[in-house]
C-alpha cells in the first residue's frame, strides 16, 4: 500500500515543480493576453496584414520638412549661424589636414607614420606601417588614402573629445550614468547607414555630412569606456587621495584618470576602428577618399577596381589597430626620450627632402595597376567557379540554392504569419530571455515598423538577418568550440581573425559579388564572414573561462571530452554563448543592410534609394525602421544579469 501510494505521488509533486518554473508562468500569462486579443484583432482586421488603420503615413510630412530644410538652409538663422558654422569649420579642418599631408608628401607621411608606430608599438609594428603606406602608393591610390586620412583624423578627434567628456560626465555622476546608458545602448546597436540620414537631411551631402555622421557613430564607444574606467577606479587609492586633503578637480587628475588609462586607450582604438568603417560607408554621402573608389567599384561591378581601393582600408585598419593597442599594452613602460628626439629629426629631414626634390607626389612610375589582373582572375571565376563546376554546381548555383530554398521561403513564412502572432512570438522570446520591461521594448519597436509602413520590407530584412544568423551561429559555435579544445588551432585561427575583425563593414561586399553576383545571398554571405570572427571569440573565450575545477571533477567521473563539453562547459558558459548571439545578430543586422548596395533589396535598398535620389522622406522611414529593428534584435537577444542566473 505504501509502495503504491509513493508511486502515484511522484507525478503529483514533479508536475507542480515544473509549473512553477519563470518561463512556464511567463508563457501561460502571455497565452491567457493572446486568448482575449487575438479574437478581437482577428475580427477588426481579419486578412493577417499589418492594419492599414494603424499606419501613419509619414511620407507627406518628412517631404515637406526636407524641402523646408533645402528651401531655407541659405537664409534660416538656425542654419546660418549654427549649422552653418559647425559645417564650415568641419570643412576646413579637413581640408587643412589635407593640405598638410599633401604638403608632407609620401616620403614624410610614410615616415611620420613609422615613427608613431615605433614608439607606440615597437620596430615590427613601425615595419609594418611602413609597408602599408608605401603598399597604398604602390596600389595608384595615395591621393584617396590621403583624403580618407584626413577625414578620419578630425573624425576621430571630434569623436574623442565629444564621447570622453560624456564619458566623464557619466563617471562621475550616477545620474548622468542611468540617464546616458539606454542611450548608448541604443547608439550601439543601430546599423551605420542609419546614421547617414539625418545628418544628410540638415547638412546636405558632403564632407560635413560625413565627418558628424562618423562622430555620432564612433564616440559612444568612447563615452562608455571613459565611464566605465572612471567608475571602476580603485577605491582604496581614491580614499587615499582624499585623505591627504585633495580637491575633487585634483582626485580626477591624479587618480580618475591616471587610473583609467587603459580603458581610455581601448576606446580610443574602438572609436578609431569605428570611424575609418563609417567613413568608409559615409562616402555614399560625399566623404570621398577610398570609400568612394569602392562605392563606384561596386556601383559598376568592377571587381579589380574595389579591390585596389579595398586593400589600402585594409592596410590602415590593422595598423590603426595594432598601433593603438599596442600603445595600449605597453602603457607604463620607461621609455627615454633620445630616441624619439632622433627619430623626428630623420622623419623632418625626409620630409624636407622630398620637398626640395620636388618628390611630393607618389610617382607614376612605381604604381602597380591591379585591376585588370583582378578582373582576369574574375572573368576566369566567373566561367569556372562561378557556373561552370561539374555535378556540385557553382557559386551562382549555390546562391540560388540558398535563396530559393532558404531565403524565399523563411522570407515568405515570416510575410505570410498574421500581424499579430509576430508581436506575440517576439514578446515571448524578449520575455523569457529578459524582463516584461524587455519584452514591452521589442514589441513597441516592432509595433513602430508596422506603424511607419515598413512592415514587409523590414520582414525581408528580418529574413535575411535570421539566415545569416543561423549560418554564423552554427559556424561559429563549431570553430570556438575547437578552437577552445586546441591551443594550437587557437594560435593558428588567431591572425586570420585578427584581420577579419578590423575590416570595415564595405569590404566584406567585394569578394562576395566576386565570387556570388548580386542578391540577396551575397548580402548574406558578407554579414556571416563579418560576423562570424566576434561569434568565434566570444565562444572561445567563455568556454576557455569555465572554471577548471568543475571540469576536473567531470573527468574525475569519468566523462568523456563530449560530455564535458556538453554538460558542463556549455551551460557554465551560457551568459558568453548568449553574448555572442547578441553580437552575431546585431554585427550580421549592419552588413545585411549595406547589402542593399549589391542587390539585397528590402530596407537597405530603401536607403540606399533615399540617398541616391534624394528621396529623404523613403530613405528616413527606412532608417527609422532599421533603428526598431536594430532594438527589437537586440532587445529579444540581450539577457537580463537577473535572467542569466536564474537559466544558470
């Protein structure tokens, strides 16, 4: 009798256990909201499709806004004595840097270049960065180098004055901190292209649209590691400070900030690698230099073309890169003065001689013209790789797979589900990831694309986005899986990831028109290639972070490497798995829109149309629901520290 009433016992106390779990109780209430207001939407708007009703048409409004901008940017006090002054002074500082490099000539650039590199860096990164500045000359293309040069330098210096001191307004305020946050948090995740739009609509195209499109785009990186160093201080050296009677003012000069220098420099390496990308992609708005050379490359599938202008962004953003954190690394060291004192002398000196031998410019002569070679090799693809591969097909013919079977269809479901079961299905997952704040957030901002009228494009966008994320995902789990297992694998994969990270977003468009065409799957191909080094590291790193003692005492019991991995080191690791979901998402999100410009149609075509024609009132309710979308993605894969540890 007693064995029959504990057998009958046990369904009854595991069953409520199971019902009691957060995310069971979380669903149920969402089941019991969508039973009364799924009837009610279904009888008022029946067919599935976003609601006409609910649709503001922004159209008629954004185009007369822009025609008062065009019509009164002459004569508006707002634009005559602001704007007006903020763009000419943006235009003569460049064109100042400019004139100054320009008037250095290639001999003193490269040189200066070298000596920074030497004394940040060390001889091996000063080698490297010399080689890079004469690879640019070799390539034909030291005048557009120049000019993306000097953008990025007064970019880049706007960009760190601006975010350092909302940095240390917000390192030292809690209250400038709370306020600052969700601010940034939305900066972070927003695709570049949507910066171009607004700047574009008050300071029209050109230099000036560019250069404060790149500064809103790369200073946040900077204001959030300012704050961050400043409020991470060591308290016991700042109590210390405060003891010997020191004022406010001196605890920040001598302690704050000598304190946070290291997080000072690795913003001021991200600020840079984020402003030589968007100057990069500002020049569909007028930035000139290599971004425009690529721009036009693509324009007119000149694959040769693209990639001579794309080598040099190459070269500068790993030097950029390698300069600033190594300078980083070796922040503290004794270093004499002599040395530094010689070098500048011979960097003037060369500098003062290619002048007088009239050597300013790069010589005709020693430019290597890679584009017709290039464009061969293209051809030669083309006819090979591209169709012409027996029994598995080519790469046309994997495209098409792709799309026909993968695409269309995920397109085409997403499009085809009712309105309202795409809110329901993004509240459940922001919900049971996050918080109801979470969930409330990404279903207002999928609510606001349907309510600009973006609602199929932006679920084409969103199509792409979850294939290409798939895609990454399953890549980059496997290769930071192996690469956490194999340190030798690790030390291999480690430079090629190196260089992949520090590419900016434009280039990743040119091997895959190479090598795809353009279409959609190209876009697709170029966000998992841009993604996927992030999706690697983070995986790599949070699966090498797990504690070792947890893992000795799996072995001790004799599990396998298989069942270490699977039952011990990837839920200890979750917090860092779902990081570098959030990361692929949002990084893959920001190449599926610039692949508008290779054919990816849907909001970045939209944009990329606004810019072009000068439709700003399309182009802007395109970026305003590439922001929702950017929040929603973000905001459905973005756990809660509270979330987090309860999974855990």
């Amino acid at each position: 009798m007693v064995a029959v009433t504990t057998s009958t016992s046990v369904p009854r106390t595991v069953l409520p256990r199971r019902l009691r779990h957060p995310a069971v109780g979380k669903l149920l209430l969402l089941a019991v909201v969508a039973a009364v207001l799924v009837p009610l939407a279904d009888a008022r708007w029946g067919d599935g499709s976003w609601p006409h009703a609910l649709t503001v048409d922004l159209t008629g409004p954004l185009g007369r806004a822009g025609d008062w901008i065009i019509d009164n940017r002459d004569s508006h006090p707002l634009f005559l004595y602001f704007f007006g002054y903020v763009s000419n002074a943006v235009v003569l500082s460049v064109r100042a840097v400019y004139l100054l490099l320009l008037a250095a000539g290639w001999a003193g650039v490269t040189a200066v270049a070298a000596l920074v590199a030497w004394r940040a860096a060390g001889v091996r990164t000063a080698v490297g960065t010399g080689v890079a500045f004469l690879a640019c000359g070799l390539l034909g293309m030291w005048v557009p180098t120049m000019q993306t040069l000097a953008v990025m330098v007064v970019a880049v210096l706007a960009s760190v004055v601006l975010g350092a001191l909302l940095g240390l307004a917000a390192g030292l305020s809690d209250r400038t901190h709370r306020a600052l946050r969700p601010v940034l948090d939305t900066m972070q995740v927003l695709p570049a292209f949507a910066y171009l739009l607004p700047v574009v609509l008050v300071f029209g195209i050109g230099v000036p649209a560019a250069v404060l499109a790149t500064v809103v785009y790369a200073a946040p990186p900077m204001a959030r590691l300012t704050a961050l160093g400043l409020r991470d201080a060591d308290e016991g050296v700042l109590e210390a400070v405060a003891s010997l009677g020191a004022t406010a003012r001196q605890r920040l000069l001598t302690a704050r900030l000598p304190l946070a220098r290291k997080e000072l420099l690795l913003g001021l390496n991200q600020t840079i690698m984020m402003a030589l990308s968007m100057a990069v992609i500002a020049s569909v708005i007028g930035a000139g230099g290599l971004g425009d050379r690529v721009y036009q490359a693509l324009a007119s599938v000149d694959v040769g073309a693209a990639l001579a202008a794309g080598i040099p962004i190459v070269l500068l953003a790993v030097v950029l890169d390698r300069v600033t954190a190594a300078a980083g690394e070796r922040l503290g060291e004794a270093r004499t003065s002599t040395p530094w004192v010689y070098a500048a002398i011979t960097a003037v000196t060369v500098a003062v001689a290619g002048r007088l031998v009239g050597r300013l410019d790069w010589p005709d002569a020693w430019v290597v013209h890679i584009a017709e070679p290039v464009n061969r090799v293209v051809d030669w693809m083309t006819g090979h790789l591209y169709s012409g591969v027996p029994y598995i097909g080519g790469t046309a013919d994997w495209a098409g797979r792709f799309t026909t079977w993968v695409l269309d269809p995920l397109r085409d479901g997403l499009q085809w589900l009712p309105w309202w079961a795409v809110l329901l299905t993004v509240a459940a997952l922001a919900w049971l990831i996050g918080t109801w704040r979470t969930a409330l957030t990404a279903v207002l901002a999928m609510g606001a694309i349907g309510v600009l009228g973006a609602w199929k494009p932006s679920l084409d966008t969103l199509s792409q986005v979850l294939a290409a994320v798939a895609v990454t995902l399953v890549l980059g789990f496997a290769t930071g899986i192996a690469a956490a297992r194999s340190e030798r694998f690790e030390r291999l994969l480690r430079p090629v990831l190196d260089v992949f990270q520090t590419m900016p977003q434009f280039v990743y468009l040119i091997p895959v028109v190479a090598l795809f065409g353009v279409g959609r799957a190209p876009a697709v191909a170029a966000a998992v290639v841009y993604a996927l080094p992030a999706v690697v590291r983070i995986t790599t790193q949070g699966l090498r972070a797990v504690d070792p003692a947890a893992l000795e005492a799996a072995r001790s019991l004799g599990a396998t490497p298989a069942q270490q991995l699977r039952q011990v080191q990837i839920p200890l690791a979750r917090p860092a798995l779902l990081l570098a979901v959030n990361q692929g998402v949002v990084l893959v999100l920001a190449v599926v829109i610039i692949g508008g410009l290779v054919g990816g149609g849907a909001l970045g075509y939209d944009v990329v149309f606004g810019l072009a024609q000068g439709d700003l009132a399309t182009g802007l309710v395109a970026g305003a629901a590439i922001v929702c979308l950017g929040l929603m993605l973000d905001r459905v894969t973005q756990p809660t520290r509270r979330s987090v540890k309860k999974g855990a």
